[in-house]
C-alpha cells in the first residue's frame, strides 16, 4: 500500500513526553499514531472515551444522586419504612434537579 506524509503540531512538552511514553511501550511515536489510525478505522469511532468537564461532572452529579437515594432507602429500612411516597419521591427528584441547575452553570 502506498504511504504518505502527515504531519501534527504540538507543544513541545507534549511532544517529548509522548516520545517517551511510546518509548516506554516499545514502540515510536510514528507507530502509536499510526496504530491510533488503524484502531480509529477499524471500529470507526475514537477508541477511547472522550468527555467535556461539563459530561464529567454531570457523571458525578448522577452517582452521587444514586448514592443519596441509596442511603435515604436505607435509612427508611432502619426507620421501619418500607416504601417512600410518591411526594417524598417528588421532593427529592426537586432538590436534586435544582443542585444540578446550579452545577451546569458553573
């Protein structure tokens, strides 16, 4: 197969330390990119996940909401409470859309 030339900019710290880390991996840094290709053609996406801080925090912000229900579910077993309202449920579901607000705007 014919080969051809592609060239990247980037910083130079960047540059020296991926040198190194391909390196460290047994390989160049023209194999990495070139292997990073044929991985990105092969599955036809990134092979790797790729989020802004906003999706980051968003995860967060659902872990820690499942945490919280979690923990209120279990503190109603010890309270005798087998099953939450649904106004109990609507509350919740309120003050966790509203922390969320609050967060997105950051």
């Amino acid at each position: 197969m014919a080969q051809t030339a592609f060239t990247v900019r980037m910083d130079s710290e960047t540059k020296k330390r991926f040198d190194e880390l391909c390196k460290d991996f047994g390989m160049s840094a023209n194999t990495a990119l070139n292997l990073f290709a044929r991985t990105v053609v092969k599955q036809e996406r990134i092979p790797f996940d790729v989020e802004s801080e906003r999706e980051i925090r968003q995860k967060e912000l659902s872990r820690r909401f499942g945490e919280v229900v979690d923990e209120l579910r279990a503190e109603a077993l010890r309270n005798g409470v087998s099953d939450m309202t649904l106004e109990e449920i609507n509350s919740i579901i309120k003050e966790t859309r509203a922390q969320m607000k609050k967060e997105e705007k950051k």
